[in-house]
C-alpha cells in the first residue's frame, strides 16, 4: 500500500495515456493499516467494510459490460 500523494500520482499517469481508474479516497485516511483516520473512521464504519463495498460494486459492473 501507498501513500495518498502516490495515488493521486498514477492516477494521473493513467489518465495521461487515456486510462479511466477508478480511485477512492477517504478523507482524512491514508490507505495505510492504522492510519489515524482508518481508526477514526472504524468507529463509524469499519474501512474494510467500504473497500469491499468499493470493490463488489466494481466488480458487478464489470460483469455487467
């Protein structure tokens, strides 16, 4: 895993050479295991939780092409 900055980084290479990624961010949260925000944001919603909601989503509207 990575950093928020390095993200953004690809994502924008992608985009450059015509790529469409899908890319979530939560604020407040690097995508880092115990990040302050991953525990802040356990308390509402475990992050695990939206990454696989995230994640299943993707994947039935990629079945669906």
């Amino acid at each position: 895993m990575w950093s928020v900055e390095m993200t953004r980084r690809l994502e924008q290479r992608l985009q450059a050479h015509g790529r469409e990624p899908e890319v979530y961010y939560y604020e407040g949260e690097d995508p880092l295991p115990g990040s302050a925000g991953e525990i802040d944001a356990a308390k509402e919603h475990p992050p695990w939780q939206r990454q696989f909601r995230n994640v299943t989503d993707r994947s039935w509207r990629m079945l669906a092409m």
